[in-house]
C-alpha cells in the first residue's frame, strides 16, 4: 500500500510499504478520510514520534475490509469512525473508567502505526459504527469534535454563565460550535486571524463577540463586555503563558478556568499570578482527550464524549466540516502539512480525502 512514512524527524516520504494485516481481535481499515491534527506538525518537524519509522495520522475513518480470527464479524464492512487511543485496561486509571488517562496506553498515529495510509490496523473495540447520515469527512473529525465536548463538560457550564474562549484554531472552534449550540447565552471568543472572525460568524457569532486581540486591548474588551467582572468561565485553547496570564487576570472572582491548549514552551507563574488564583478562588483545570469506553449500566450512567458527539452530527445539529479549509489527495498530503508548519495560507481543518470519499 502507499503510506506516508515519518522515518526520522523532518523526513516523510510517501512510499509502498507492506500491507498491514490485522491480529485476532483487530480490523483492517481502508482509510476515507483523515485530518491533520495540530500535534501532527511538531511530531513531524521538531520532536518526532515515540517509535519510528511510523505512519502518522489519528483523525480519521473509513470501512472495514477485513477482521481478525476472533474479531466480531459483524464489523465487516461497516462504515467507522475510530478512537485513536489504545488503552491497557489494568491501570488505576482504566479501572476507574478514566481510559483517556492510561499510563500504558498506546496511540494510533504517534506510538503505532496510523492513518495517512490507503490501510490501517484497528482494535475492534476502538471502533464506532456510522449511521448512513454521517459522511467520512464528518467522522473524521469526531476525535478532535469529542476532544472539544470533554473540555466543555470539564467547564461545567450554566446557560447564563459569560464563557470566554481564546485560541480559535480546530478545538477552539468547534468549542464554540458547542456552546453555541448547548444555548449558553454569552459565548465570547479572542482571536487573530481574519478568517476565524469570519468563520465564526457564519457560525453565529455577534461581531461585537468576537475579539481580534491584534487590534483590541484583550483585558479592557473582555471587562466592558462584563461589566468589569471577568467571564465566568474562560477556555485557554493556546498554551502559551501570555494566553495563561489573560485567563487568570479575565476570570471572574469564584469563576472557572479550562487550560486546553497544549503547551509551547515552559508555564511561570509569577507571584502576582498566584495571589490571584488564591484571592478569587478560581477553579483551574486541565482537559485530556475524550471519553470512548463505556462504563455502567446506561440508565446510570452518562454518554461518553465520542456518544455526545455521535449523536449531535446524527441529528444535524453541528456540523463540523464547515470547518475544512482543505481538501487534499493522499499524494498531496505532505503539502498540507507544510501549510501548517509554515503557516504559508490559512487554514482550519485540513483534510485528506480519498476519491470515493
């Protein structure tokens, strides 16, 4: 099969590899459609993955073309969408339910081979089966979609709560899909690109919601927007300490802060930042993947992130793809990926797409 093949850091070539075949308990997948993620372009260019030579890709799906011995045959060629996350099921974490936070866990795309291939090699319990309404291109971005629902539930959000959300790339906008479509009143989101306030008004934003902080002072529009109070909740979809800083200084005293953004480069705090945390009692929190693995008997329990997700774009009532800027052959997948590295265009979701996609 041809794959893009990472085989040392800066070095992806697209070439013939073996096709992969599946274990007893595994799936072959033929691969529909597959995003770039964010975290792609430094595991590429600067950090590398945790093995290589690897197959890079972890937003993806496509059809099932053949199982394991011991595979469910029901799962022959089913439309899927699939969670990249391989968990070890013994852990503390596992064993409370908690599979996102696995301390053995392996990663389709980063620690075993993944999607920017014609194949890849799925567990079965991994996947999600798509109703006909779903198309592939939508299914492709469940995992970053459920990556932004596990954030939002972390916010614990009321209706008349101001939810600030700064950093508009993939997960910050479809973080404000979410609460747009969730009715939460006040959604207010920080920016600096033109193409996101755009976006974001086809999404439904008000222009007077939307922040380019290239033009506006970012702390004195957030308090004439709330009476000088500060947001209620405030999502950091960043990662860089400047963006850290606007959270704790824009965070209303007893409000709630959601840290998403991976971080760039090392966090400080200085002790002004700390006194702040502790004189207005801020609730500060992390967020970490998304909730696939069912736990409990379901009139118990609550839908897994990937469950919420499902059933939004089942029912039209988020529609993620709005957000692919590009639509790109396998072959030309590479090209993607240096528009991002280089930030040479915009962009928002980057897709690869297979011909009968």
């Amino acid at each position: 099969m041809k794959a893009w093949v990472l085989q040392d850091i800066g070095n992806i070539t697209y070439r013939d590899v073996p096709d992969p075949e599946p274990g007893e308990t595994e799936t072959l997948i033929r691969v529909k459609a597959a995003g770039i993620c964010g975290s792609d372009i430094p595991r590429i260019y600067r950090d590398g993955a945790h093995k290589m030579p690897l197959i890079p890709g972890h937003e993806f799906a496509g059809e099932v073309i053949a199982v394991g011995k011991r595979t469910d045959k029901k799962w022959l060629h089913k439309r899927v969408g699939v969670y990249p996350l391989i968990p070890c099921h013994s852990c503390a974490a596992c064993q409370k339910g908690r599979h996102e936070m696995c301390r053995q866990y392996s990663y389709l795309g980063s620690r075993r081979d993944g999607a920017f291939a014609e194949y890849v090699v799925v567990p079965q319990e991994n996947l999600m089966e798509l109703p006909d309404v779903i198309s592939y291109e939508q299914a492709a971005m469940l995992e970053p979609l459920s990556v932004a629902v596990h954030a939002m539930r972390r916010g614990s959000i009321a209706q008349e709560e101001t939810v600030t959300v700064c950093g508009l790339g993939t997960i910050g906008m479809l973080l404000a899909m979410l609460l747009m479509e969730r009715g939460i009143r006040n959604v207010l989101l920080i920016g600096n690109k033109e193409y996101q306030r755009k976006k974001a008004l086809e999404m439904g934003l008000s222009e007077e919601n939307f922040c380019d902080c290239r033009k506006e002072n970012v702390l004195e529009w957030i308090k004439r927007r709330t009476d000088g109070n500060g947001a209620d909740v405030f999502f950091e979809c960043v990662g860089k300490n400047q963006t850290v800083s606007w959270a704790l200084d824009l965070t209303a005293a007893g409000g709630k802060i959601c840290l998403v953004g991976n971080p760039y480069t090392d966090m400080t705090l200085n002790q002004q930042t700390y006194w702040k945390i502790l004189r207005n009692q801020l609730l500060l929190t992390g967020t970490w993947n998304s909730s696939f693995f069912v736990t409990g008997v379901p009139e118990e329990r609550e839908s897994t992130d990937w469950e919420y997700a499902m059933r939004l774009l089942e029912q039209g009532r988020l529609m993620p793809q709005r957000l692919i800027s590009h639509r790109l052959g396998m072959a030309k997948l590479e090209q993607g990926l240096r528009i991002m590295r280089d930030k040479s265009e915009d962009y928002l979701k980057i897709m690869m797409c297979a011909d009968d996609c």
